[in-house]
C-alpha cells in the first residue's frame, strides 16, 4: 500500500434497519476521506462501500461519492475502493 495512506479509525455497528455497518476514516496524502459499508442498502437491498470526502475529524464533507465496490465482503470492498484511489491518483494499488 501506499506511504500516501494512513487509517486512522474503523469502527463497526448495526444500523436500525438491521443492517451490518462498518466506517473507515483515513487519509491519502494528508486529505480526510470516509469509507461507509453497509451490507444491504435501503434503495437498493444490495451490500455496497462508498467513499466520501471528510473533515479532519472524519464527518462526512462533500455526499459526491468518490469509489463505490459493490463486494458483499466489507474489508474487501474498503479495498477496492482504495485500490481504485489509489490507481486514479497514480500511485501504488
């Protein structure tokens, strides 16, 4: 992984619908980013991980979603997320 990448917090919890929920706060080259999993989305009912851009103390700072994966895993769908950062920004994958 990049030296541009740093985690700073992954937490984990059960939204009201039921649905299992994971949030990873990080950085790539200093710039706060906020990965959402949910294991079925209520528009949709299918799992999906989106990244947005954060404030420094991981809120949520703009809704345009940055990378989505689509994987029912969570950690594997946090990855591909930051895989394809990682490839758009022209760095390590």
């Amino acid at each position: 992984m990049s030296a541009g990448y740093k985690l700073i917090s992954r937490k984990t919890c059960i939204a009201p619908t039921g649905a299992h929920q994971v949030k990873w706060h990080f950085t790539i080259d200093d710039k706060h980013y906020l990965a959402s999993y949910i294991s079925f989305a209520p528009d949709t009912g299918w799992p999906e991980c989106m990244v947005f851009k954060a404030n420094p103390d991981g809120s949520v700072k703009s809704w345009l979603d940055i990378a989505v994966s689509y994987s029912s895993d969570p950690d594997e769908g946090f990855a591909e997320c930051l895989h394809d950062m990682m490839l758009e920004r022209g760095g390590d994958a």
